[in-house]
C-alpha cells in the first residue's frame, strides 16, 4: 500500500511541475512553447488560465493529502525507529 502511494505522491509532483511550468505569469512561461497559443485560441485565454490555476491548486491539495496519509501510514506500520549506535 506503502508502495502504490508513493508511486501516486511521484505522479502527482510530476502533473504539477508541468501544470506550474505551463501558467505564464505576466508575459513568460513556458506556455508558448508547448504550443500554448493553440490552446489559448481553441479554449479562449480566461477559460485556459483558469483551468491550469484550478489544477494546480487541486494538485498541491492532493500531493499534501497523500503525504500526510503516508507519513501516518510509515509511522503506525514502523513503530519507533531504533537508536543508532556508535
């Protein structure tokens, strides 16, 4: 279980990665490189730019709720973590 929540908690930073390098903030980004332009005019600039702040917003609170879920998970299958010894 462990496993399958790590693999989501690496999908999810990947989707938003990508959703954050794809906003243009002010003129930059890397929108336009990715063919963001066709996108603009097949989806209108307001409709686009809404649904990429959605997304992220959507995937920070997902990638949060999963290592919280984790982190409780590792915690209560592990126990205490043995002292090191010197």
């Amino acid at each position: 279980m462990i496993t399958l929540l790590t693999i989501l908690i690496a999908l999810v930073c990947i989707l938003l990665m990508a959703a954050v390098l794809i906003q243009n903030p002010k003129g930059g980004g890397v929108d336009s490189t990715f063919g963001g332009s066709a996108t603009n005019q097949m989806l209108g600039a307001a409709r686009s730019t809404d649904f990429i702040e959605k997304a992220t917003w959507y995937l920070a609170a997902m990638l949060l709720v999963l290592c919280i879920i984790t982190s409780l998970m590792v915690g209560s299958a592990g126990g205490e973590a043995p002292l090191l010894t010197q």
